[in-house]
C-alpha cells in the first residue's frame, strides 16, 4: 500500500505512478507527501469501525488516502 497525504489529490498521484512519472512521484517521496503507512496511522486504521479512506488500484500497487486527516500526524512513512 502507497499512502497519500491529502495535500494532494488521489487521482493526480494516481496518474503520475501510471505514467511511470519517476521525477514527480521522487519530489511526493521525497517530501513526505507520498510514503508507506506509518504503524500509528496502520493501528488507528485497526481500530477504527467507519470508512476511513478512498483506494485506488494502478497495478501493481494500491493508492491509499485519508478521508480526513483525524490529527497533525502524517500517515506518510519514508519509502526504502
């Protein structure tokens, strides 16, 4: 799973990775903006019962982004 942050738009990101736009997603990587889920945002994700995100597929990989963003926490980790 890719996480979003919702600075951005889901389906802008979701272009970029289709298109294999390795310069732009690199500046979303590089600025926190486009990351693994952080283990915070995975358990709050757990444990929570509602609808907590939009997904979007571009094989291979899921696109992930919060509907709101419940705190100042990012859900964003560092991609190695």
């Amino acid at each position: 799973m890719i996480v979003v942050s919702p600075a951005l738009e889901l389906l802008a990101v979701a272009e970029a990775v289709a298109r294999d736009d390795q310069v732009l997603v690199g500046r979303w990587v590089a600025e926190g903006l486009v990351g693994k889920p952080t283990p915070e945002a995975l358990a709050r994700w757990e444990q929570g019962s509602e609808d907590v995100g939009v997904t979007v597929v571009v094989q291979p990989f899921v696109l992930f982004q919060e509907r709101v963003a419940s705190s100042s926490t990012s859900t964003c980790a560092p991609i190695s």
